[in-house]
C-alpha cells in the first residue's frame, strides 16, 4: 500500500512540475506575442503617418490651394477658408505625428525630421496666421511645441 501511495505523490508531484513549466511557457509565449503586436502596432502607425504626409502634400498641390497661397492679401473669403481649412489639415497632421511620438510610437530620430518639416511649415503666413487665432483648438503639449518652434525662428 505505500508503493502505491508514493506512487501517487511521485505522479502528483510530476504533474505539479509540468503544469508549472507549461504556466512559464505560456508566460513566455505571450511575452513574444505582446513584442511581436507592439512592434506590429508601431509599423502599423507609421505607414498611416507617411499615407498623412502623401494626403497633406497633395492636398498642398492642389491647384486651388497655390493659386490661393500666390494671391497674398486679396484672397476671397471662399480662399480664406480654403487655406483655413488647408492650415487646420496641415496641423492636424503634424499634432497626430507629435502624439505618436509621445506616446512611444515613433522613434525620436523619426520624429526629428517632423519636427523640422513642423519648423518649415510654420514658417508659412497663412499657417502663421491660423496657429495665432486657432492654437487654443490643439493639446496644451502641442502648443508648447508649436510656440517652441516659432520662438526658435524670431
């Protein structure tokens, strides 16, 4: 009878140690897997990054939008909002690159050609214009980095 209840520990005890390499593996396999979709979510956002980037640069060849740039000051009102709405995009897209790099997801050597492209961008009166009686409309960090920018060109 003890050969049988030593038996039943020795396969208890087996049991036990296998079910916890199996809790490690798991542990294990989804540690990869978590990696793997982080890295994943990461390409993921920069491909919907750089489609934002093609969108806004052709948004910015329209015809339209240059002719309406080149007429300076004595653009119509239906213009005014055009290259409103142009600037609104424009920002939009770099306060959503701003995000994603807050938030991890886009690599600081990344984002440091977005911050100049951000530089060049506010470098254009129309969208001078926009920020300075729209810039309550973005995140408090954004305007931070906005008006960071704009103190570096005065």
């Amino acid at each position: 009878m003890s050969d049988k209840n030593s038996m039943g520990r020795g396969f208890g005890y087996w049991l036990n140690i296998f079910a916890n390499l199996a809790v490690v593996a798991g542990i294990i396999f989804l540690a990869v897997e978590v990696r793997q979709n982080s890295q994943m979510m990461k390409a993921q956002i920069r491909n919907e990054l750089a489609q934002s980037a093609i969108t806004q640069i052709e948004l910015s060849m329209r015809p339209d939008v240059i002719a309406a740039l080149l007429r300076g000051e004595n653009r119509s009102a239906e213009e005014e909002l055009l290259l409103a709405f142009w600037a609104r995009a424009l920002l939009r897209g770099t306060e959503n690159s701003f995000y994603q790099y807050r938030v991890g997801l886009y690599e600081e050597e990344e984002y440091a050609g977005e911050r100049q492209t951000l530089q060049g961008i506010l470098g254009i009166s129309v969208i001078r214009e926009f920020w300075d009686q729209s810039r309550g409309e973005f995140s408090r960090e954004y305007q931070a980095l906005v008006d960071s920018l704009i103190a570096v060109d005065r």
